[in-house]
C-alpha cells in the first residue's frame, strides 16, 4: 500500500514565535541622577548638559556642576522628544499632571505648619 503525503500548510508569520532580543546592559554602566538640564546647539547638533543642583528651591548661589553632556543630531533629538513625550503621557493618565511650577507643587514651610495645626 502506497504510503499518502499529506501536505500541511505553513504557519501564518503571525502565528510564528517572535524570537526577541533582550537588550543587555554593559557591566560598566553607571547611571546618573540629574535634577538641572541644558539645552545648547549648533545648527548640526543638540547639546544636553545634565547635572546636580545642589539648590533647587531658591536662588542659585552655588554653580551647578554638569558630570554628563550628551550630544546627538536633531533627527535623534526629534525621536527622543516624542518617546519622552509618550512617556510622560502614559506616567499622567496613571498618577495626575505633572505640575513643573515647583511654587504651585511645594508648600512653604510657615503655611505647612498652619494647615496642620488647624
């Protein structure tokens, strides 16, 4: 008896398992904390200076010192404008606006002690 081929399709691409990468990280990656930024630039490329402020309510009287400058094309600078952007939308429909006004987002003291003491 002749033995009968069946012929199966092929999986869709869809139903296929996806092999993804997983970025990995350097071993000597170290990140950073940045509570000022600079925006500088040439007509070729942006300029971000990040550093620690070690005032940030106030007036300055201490100079900021930048430890980390990045410098990328504006096409670069264009795409991290809108990931950053989607970021934020997604971190404000979770938690609230973010309210940059550090006056409209910090109690002063003398009024903190007033609305906790009524």
């Amino acid at each position: 008896m002749p033995e009968e081929k069946i012929d199966t399709p092929a999986p869709a691409p869809e139903a296929q398992q996806v092999q993804m990468q997983v970025p990995s990280e350097p071993e000597n990656l170290q990140p950073i904390y940045a509570n000022f930024a600079r925006v500088t630039g040439s007509p070729e490329e942006l300029v971000l200076d990040f550093g620690l402020n070690p005032q940030p309510f106030g007036g300055p009287t201490i100079p900021v010192k930048v430890s980390e400058r990045l410098v990328m094309n504006y096409y670069t600078a264009k795409r991290l404008w809108a990931a950053l952007g989607m970021a934020l939308q997604r971190h404000e429909q979770a938690f609230g606006v973010l309210e940059t006004d550090v006056n409209k987002r910090v109690i002063p003291a003398a009024a903190r002690s007033t609305t906790t003491t009524r």
